[in-house]
C-alpha cells in the first residue's frame, strides 16, 4: 500500500519519517520530497509578538529569545513544504496514518 502526505514544513516531514520508519517491519520505504515556492513580500510586516493587546494600545516588546523575524519561509523568499511517500503493508496503514496526523501532515492519500 502506498500512503502520501504533504507537510507544512520540511522538519515535521523529517520527524514524521522518522516515526513512521521506528514502526518497524511492515514499513518497506519512506522518501521526502521538499517543494520550494516564490513568495513575494513587501517587507512590511512585524515579528510576532510585536503586537499583544491591540484593544487597549500596550506595547509589550519581544521577549530577549525571541529576536527577529518569525516565518516559515527559506532564505531567498522561498516557501517551503514536503511531501512523505510511505509505502507499507496494509495492516499498517491505521499506524502510518496515525504519525502523519500526530507529526502535522494533512491531504493523505492512500492506494
């Protein structure tokens, strides 16, 4: 049986992979494939928690951990996402299936 993912980001992919190999024997072979896209921004936009509590206008500033600009894109203005390809026995689907969803993998398919 072959099961498909897609993940938002490339380590919880790697982490899903990860788990879904550790099940065992009925695993046979998981491949990733990353998917790089153009993002266009136009720089305007604030680091996360810059803003806390916009009804009454108090500014709390970035926490010292917290430094920069928080985003889920790669250098170079790239967005980038994965794909996991599992194929195993039948009888482990329940479990794949259940690594994915618990690692943030979302639109799997099975066939």
């Amino acid at each position: 049986m072959r099961i498909t993912a897609q993940f938002d980001s490339v380590d919880d992919a790697e982490f899903a992979a990860a788990a879904i190999k550790s099940l065992g024997e009925g695993v046979f072979d998981v491949s990733l494939t990353e998917h790089r896209k153009k993002v266009h921004r136009d720089g305007d936009f604030a680091p996360m928690g810059f803003f806390t509590n916009l009804n009454t206008g108090t500014f709390q500033p970035l926490s010292p951990g917290l430094t920069g600009i928080v985003s889920s894109e790669a250098s170079g203005g790239e967005s980038v996402s994965a794909a996991v390809d599992i194929i195993c026995r039948p009888s482990e689907a329940r479990r794949v299936a259940s690594a994915i969803m618990n690692r943030g993998g979302h639109d799997i398919k099975a066939r």
